[in-house]
C-alpha cells in the first residue's frame, strides 16, 4: 500500500505520446519521467550491444532511470497539447516546403537556369504564378511584356530582364515534358505554402485560446509577433520549467559550439576556436527567433544597442543576430 512507482519513458516512437498520457490517468503513485531518447539508446548498447528486443531495451531504460535518476517531466496542459500538435505539423510541413523548393530549383537547373540568378527565392508567390502561367523559358520568351507585367508584385524592370534570359537561355531540358515538369513542382510548391497559412491560422486560433497566463506577455516584446510568440509558448509550456534564462537558451540551442574537427570547404585545417551554432533545439523556433531578432535590431531598443556594438566591434552580421536571438529569450524569460 506505500508503493510508489517510478516510471521513465522513451520520448521516441509514435506512440509515446498516447503511453504517457494513458500512464498519467493511472490511480497510482506515479512519477513519471519522459525524454532522453539518445542516452537511452547509448545505455542500449553498452550493456547489450549484441542484441536489440523489447525486454532488452526496457532493461536498459529501467537501469537508466535508477542510476541517472531523471527529473520528473511535467504533464502538458490540455489546451497546450493541441497547440503543441499544430506546431509540431507546422514544423513538418515547413520542411516539405522547403524539399518542393529544392525539387523545384534541381528541375529549373535544366529547364531555365537563369532564373535562379535573378531571383532570391523561388518560394515566392509571383514567382510560383510565373511558372504556372509560362512553365517554361519558351513559352516566357514568346510572351508579350505587358501580360508578364500583370502577374502581381513583379516588378516591369525584373520582368524585362526574365523575358530577356528566358530569350537567351542555355537550358538543355525543353518541351512538353519540361512544361509538365515545372508545372507539376510549382504546383506542389504552391500546395505546401497554402498549407503552411492553414496551419499558421490555426496556430494563432489555439493560442488566443489558451486559459490566461504568462504567455500573454511575450508580444510585448518588440520584435516578437503573434506567430512567434505562439511557437514560443506551445515549446516552453510554462516558464517554471526553467531555473535560468541559460537553462531557456539551451534548451532552444541559441549558443556557439566549438567545432575544430576536420577540414573546411575548402581542406584547409580548421583553426582552435572555431565557432558554430548549435544545431540542438528546435529549428522552427530558431527559424522564428531570427526573423524576430532582424525586427528587433529595428524597434526593440536594448536589442538593437547590442547589435550595433557587435558589428562596431567587427563581429559578423549573422553571428550578430545569433546573439540578439538570446538577448530575446532573456527577454522572454523576463517577462
């Protein structure tokens, strides 16, 4: 009758989240601890490094839980979980932007490869209209100047200079199969980005919606909007779960590693000290805390003196923002 039980979870798996929250609404004495799926996996295979079955694994985890004694991981509110599930679909879906975009830029290499040189991304809307309407540079360059004009936010400068490369072009790929081609990834394209405004409308719809809270405070910030902060809030759950504002910046990986293995691009030895961003965390929250941070150099007044010091100091602009990606959390930490 004075058992309590002490329960550690593997946080990989589909299922993982379904055992957790089933084991949470056992009426038991539960502590339940959930995560560290890689040093579980390290436990694995240095007492079993022949074998691989489920008694095999559930032994190591259970002789991971004794000796390393994890700190029991918070239940995830109700209202967060769904949030939480919107972000982690957004986050999927951000990647499938990204794969259609590159599928895009391998087929175009071959079709019309001077695109890429007059346009910084191939994601964005006019230029998915552009491909849609003439999916080839053929069918541009036989096009009048004033029907490529009316494609929304193309500028007549830019659409002088596509007519006149698509005139010009070196690509090798051409006809029909080129045209299915194009229009079949633009399409695809199109498709991702329209799915990524669905789910960014329903990420703001649950976080209007959470019970009121600290979160509230994070748009108060400046630089930091409703999507960002929403992103912020469906990762942190609540602030208590942080000691520090260093504990919050690493948990999210905004810090420099030292990574002086190996070789550069190039094959020259890299020097002792070299610095990279860690690539821990989540790189949806990292994609928003670097757009939020380019606003704050502009509006957020502490943020933007740090900026201007670092680059005074000769610092270079990317590493710049990395570190006003942290004075942001220290400010969310603080509010």
């Amino acid at each position: 009758p004075h058992a309590h039980f002490h329960v550690h979870l593997d946080a990989a798996g589909q299922y993982a989240t379904n055992l957790e929250r089933f084991v949470r609404r056992l009426e038991l004495p539960i502590t339940l601890s959930v995560g560290e799926p890689k040093r579980n996996k390290d436990y694995h295979k240095a007492f079993f490094p022949k074998q691989t079955t489920d008694d095999t694994e559930s032994q190591a985890m259970a002789r991971f839980g004794v000796v390393e004694q994890p700190r029991p991981t918070l239940e995830v509110p109700d209202e967060f979980f769904a949030l939480r599930e919107i972000v982690s679909r957004l986050q999927g879906q951000i990647r499938d932007t990204t794969r259609a975009t590159n599928r895009l830029h391998n087929v175009l290499a071959r079709v019309f490869p001077e695109l890429a040189t007059l346009v910084n991304n191939l994601a964005t809307e006019w230029v998915i209209t552009l491909l849609k309407k003439y999916p080839t540079p053929q069918r541009l360059a036989a096009a009048r100047l004033n029907s490529i004009e009316k494609i929304p936010y193309l500028k007549a400068e830019l659409a002088e200079k596509l007519r006149i490369a698509a005139q010009n072009t070196v690509g090798s790929l051409r006809g029909e199969v080129a045209e299915k081609l194009v229009s079949e990834c633009a399409e695809q394209l199109a498709h991702c980005r329209n799915s990524e405004k669905r789910l960014g409308k329903l990420l703001l719809e649950a976080y209007h919606a959470l019970p009121t809270s600290g979160h509230l405070h994070l748009v108060s910030i400046p630089g930091i909007g409703a999507m960002t902060a929403a992103v912020l809030a469906a990762k942190m759950i609540t602030i208590e779960r942080f000691a520090t504002p260093q504990n919050l910046v690493g948990y999210f990986g905004v810090f420099p590693e030292e990574n002086t293995s190996g070789v550069d691009c190039v094959g020259n030895k890299l020097p002792p000290g070299t610095m990279h961003m860690s690539a821990k965390g989540s790189d949806l929250v990292r994609r928003y805390l670097f757009n939020a941070a380019k606003s704050a150099i502009q509006h957020n007044p502490a943020v933007r003196d740090l900026y201007a010091r670092l680059r005074a100091k000769g610092r270079r602009g990317d590493v710049a923002l990395g570190h006003c990606m942290r004075k942001l959390l220290h400010q969310v930490f603080g509010v």
